[in-house]
C-alpha cells in the first residue's frame, strides 16, 4: 500500500457534518443558488443558469421557494453571512459558468 505523506504533517481538522439528505425527491421545497462569479453580458454564466435550473426544478419536482446568492469576489470563499442566508434549505447548487 502507498501511502502519502503531506510534508506540513497531518491535519487533525474535523470536518463538518454534510447536510441531512432528502430520501424523497418529492420532499423537496427549498434549493439555494450560490454563484461564484457576477452575471456577465457575453458569454457562459451560472446566473443566467440557475434561472433555466430553478424553472426546471418548480416544473419538475413541485420546488416553491428558491433564493440565489452572488459571492462579491470569486477566488474568495463565501462569508459565514452569505452562507447563513441558506440554513434551512433542502439543497445548494454552487457554481459558476466557465
């Protein structure tokens, strides 16, 4: 076996909890987008994306209640405000169109 080693030693981090998982699709209510980049008017953008994939999720699977985040810059992580903002929600789909 092969192990690798990481010359900065070992992280003893925990990591968070995932999210509980939604056994029925039809339980579904709530699915939070968060872009990582601003919409744009050239070009791919996850934006403008999510737009076609909220309209496919209400047609769909019966989704009612949606709520789009845009991160102000993209190589930085979302703010734990931003990421507050999608507590209680089924899902998130986070992206951007490159």
């Amino acid at each position: 076996m092969i192990e690798l080693i990481d010359p900065r030693g070992r992280d003893e981090t925990v990591a968070a909890r995932l999210a509980r998982r939604v056994r029925d699709p039809s339980e579904i209510r709530k699915i939070g987008f968060l872009s990582n980049e601003q919409e744009h008017m050239t070009g791919p953008h996850f934006p403008g994306y999510t737009r076609i994939l909220e309209r496919a999720l209400r047609e769909r699977l019966g989704i009612s209640e949606f709520h789009r985040e845009i991160k102000p810059v993209l190589s930085r992580p979302a703010d734990s405000d931003m990421i507050a903002r999608f507590s209680g929600y089924d899902g998130v789909i986070n992206g951007l169109a490159k």
